[in-house]
C-alpha cells in the first residue's frame, strides 16, 4: 500500500462523487414527492374568503346542481342562507327561484331545498 496525500483523497471524492455510477438509485434512496395544491373553484375562494352572497350567485350561475347543494348546505350550516337571499338584487334572486323549481322534485335534493323554500319563498 501506498500513501496518499490529503490533496489527492480530496480529489479522488471529488471525481467520485461527480461519475455517474457515483449514485445508485434503489440502494437505500428514497425519493419524495411534494403534494400539489388543490385548485379551489371559485365559490370555495369566495366561502374562503366569507363572501357568501358572491358564493351563492356565482355557483347559481354555473348551473350545476351538485355544486350548488353543497353551497347551500354549507351556508345553512353556517346560518347565513337566509341573510344570502335577502341581500340579492332583483336579477341575482331570479336565479334561486328557478333553481329550486327545477330540482325540488329529485330525491337527492328535495330534504335541502324544500328546508329552504319554508324558510324563506
């Protein structure tokens, strides 16, 4: 055997640690992956942000009936529906009524809606 000098162990690392064999995947690496965001819908970003009128009206807009039980149900759940119907305008507040006469009659949303339709219609 033969001795090294210093100089020339860190430039043996060095150059091995720099090869590509160097780095074996599977030997006892592990590789982690990062969760990405879930992107919120806009009337999440609005109930997010307790702008629940804007909420109601933009989700009542896009016209699909699951999203919409669901803001509902979550402004019941916070006891602001009520004040929700009462502070839209004349053209906002066509949308409601439209909407619960539409799917009053489907089992999934009937509890819901006809709770609402006491309530307040």
């Amino acid at each position: 055997m033969r001795l090294r000098s210093v100089k020339s162990q860190v430039e043996e690392s060095r150059r091995r640690a720099l090869r590509p064999t160097y780095f074996q995947r599977g030997k006892e690496d592990y590789l982690v992956k990062e969760k990405k965001g879930v992107k919120l819908t806009r009337h999440d970003k609005l109930l997010k942000k307790s702008m629940h009128k804007e909420a109601l009206v933009s989700v009542l807009e896009e016209k699909k009936p699951a999203n919409v039980m669901a803001v509902m149900e979550e402004l019941v759940a916070r006891r602001k529906m009520m004040k929700c119907v009462s502070n839209m305008e004349e053209g906002e507040l066509g949308l409601l009524p439209s909407f619960v006469q539409r799917y009053c009659t489907v089992p999934r949303y009937s509890a819901v809606l006809m709770g609402i339709d006491k309530e307040g219609f």
